[in-house]
C-alpha cells in the first residue's frame, strides 16, 4: 500500500469521525420535544376524562410548536433531524391526541358500526398524509399558503369545538354528530388542495405602525374575555377562509393549487429550509 493510498484512508477516517461525533442543535429541538410531551399529556388526560385540560395542552403545543423553527432560524440551528423531529412530533400532537381526545370525549359514543372509531382514524391518517405531504412539497412552494389546512389549525378547531362545549355545559354524547361532522371536516380539509394563508410573509422584524400595535392588544384582550370561544371561533373563520377564498378565485380560472400558479412571480415560489 502506497504512502498516498494511506493518507486517503487515514483522512477518510478522520472523516467519519467527525461525522460520527456531529451532535444535534438543543435548543430549537427543546421546543418540539415540549410540543411531543404536551400532545402525549394531553392523550393522557383524555383517557383520565380531563378533556378541558387535554384541548388546553393542544394549545399549549401549537404555540410550542410555532416557536420552534422561528427559534432555529434565528440561531441558524436549522438541521435536516430537527426538519424529522418536528414532523413525529406534530403528528402526536395535532393527529393522534386531537383524535383520541374526541373519540374519548363524544364520537366513542355512536354505537352504529363503529362510526366514531373510523372518524377519528380519518382524522389521524388525515394528519399523516398532510404532514407526509408538506415535506415532499417543500423545496418549491408559494410561500403565501398552505395546500390544505394545516395540521396544527385542524387540532385547534378539534380540541376548541370541545373546549367551547365543555364550558357551556354539553356533554360529549349529546353532540356527538356535531363533533363527528367536525372530526370528518377538520381531518378532509387537510388533504384538501385548496389554499390556505400562512402569514409566512408577515415581518416581525419591518417597522408598523402603531394602530397595528394597539390591534394586537385588542386581540388580546378579547381571547382573555373566553378563551374558548375566541379560540374556537378564530380557527373556524380561519377553516373556511380558504373555501371562501378559493370559491372567490374560482371564477376568475385561478388554478386549484398554488404550486401550480403560473402567474406566481418566480421570487414567491421559494424554497423553504427545514424548519431546524
């Protein structure tokens, strides 16, 4: 064996060495390992009949789970298993609890042939096909909507629908058509190609003015009057809003998905890194 073929092998070692001892990014991935645990919470609470905290930890989750790739970029700690973390953990959180918290809570109760029990599994294959999708569609997208609700809106209309029912003093059996329309609309609309805002292009870092800052407090203000209803009614004004907006464009011979718009400028049509 020649000197060279030596030096080849020995900086081959080094090399996967390196890559061997490459370690993961902590902090963009505590937010999603706290988005997993409160989605897991939340299953757990369901199964203790805790609804009302369950559809709370949700919540909880979404916003963690809105942090954690904000965070990586303004660390630039964005890495391809963070991307993957992310996805296993919204799919607990905004697939698999919002189902079982449902099914637990009211579609467990229709007794014709297991009805409540497909329902809540459309819903989670729903989350699974969404979420499956967005990662393959990432690298061209128009970065103004979503194709399809997404996952995380989808669990707060869920887990809202029971927040709002509980505080008016219904039980889960006594709406349990209502809830198994929701479970089958929220879990559709997500495999949907119709077109949802995704506030993605809004600058947090551009100056405002300050009526806009005013607005924010109002917001405020009214989710603390009852959370539940602002909640629930925000994320089902913001359901229907691609309906209403693609019903709006459909006249007018817009295509059904944004990705394939050919009068999208080619600087909207960006490809998005993964989240961390």
């Amino acid at each position: 064996m020649s000197e060279d073929d030596g030096n080849v092998r020995e900086k081959r070692a080094e090399a996967k060495l390196r890559v061997r001892r490459r370690g993961i990014y902590l902090l963009p991935n505590l937010f999603t390992l706290a988005n997993l645990f409160f989605g897991f919470y939340a299953v757990l609470l369901s199964i203790n009949a805790r609804f009302e905290a369950a559809c709370v930890m949700v919540f909880v989750a979404m916003v963690l789970d809105s942090l954690d790739g904000r965070v990586a970029r303004m660390t630039n700690t964005q890495s391809a298993f963070g991307a993957e973390l992310d996805s296993l953990a919204d799919m607990v959180s905004f697939g698999v609890a919002p189902a079982i918290i449902m099914y637990e809570w009211s579609i467990g109760a229709i007794g014709y042939r297991q009805l409540g029990m497909v329902a809540a599994f459309v819903y989670c294959a729903c989350a699974a096909l969404r979420l499956a999708r967005f990662n393959v569609q990432i690298n061209v997208v128009d970065k103004r909507f979503f194709s399809g609700l997404p996952s995380p809106a989808a669990a707060a209309l869920m887990a809202g629908f029971i927040w709002i029912c509980t505080e008016w003093g219904f039980e889960g059996p006594e709406v349990k058509w209502w809830a198994l329309a929701m479970t089958f609309f929220a879990g559709l609309s997500m495999v949907t190609t119709v077109r949802f805002f995704s506030f993605k292009t809004i600058n947090l870092k551009r100056s405002v003015p300050f009526i806009a800052l005013a607005a924010l407090v109002l917001i405020f203000g009214l989710v603390s009057l009852h959370p539940p209803t602002v909640l629930f009614a925000a994320f089902l004004a913001y359901s229907f809003s691609g309906y209403i907006y693609s019903a709006i464009n459909f006249g007018k011979g817009a295509p059904p998905s944004a990705a394939d718009d050919p009068a999208l400028p080619h600087a909207e049509k960006t490809e998005i890194p993964p989240k961390h």
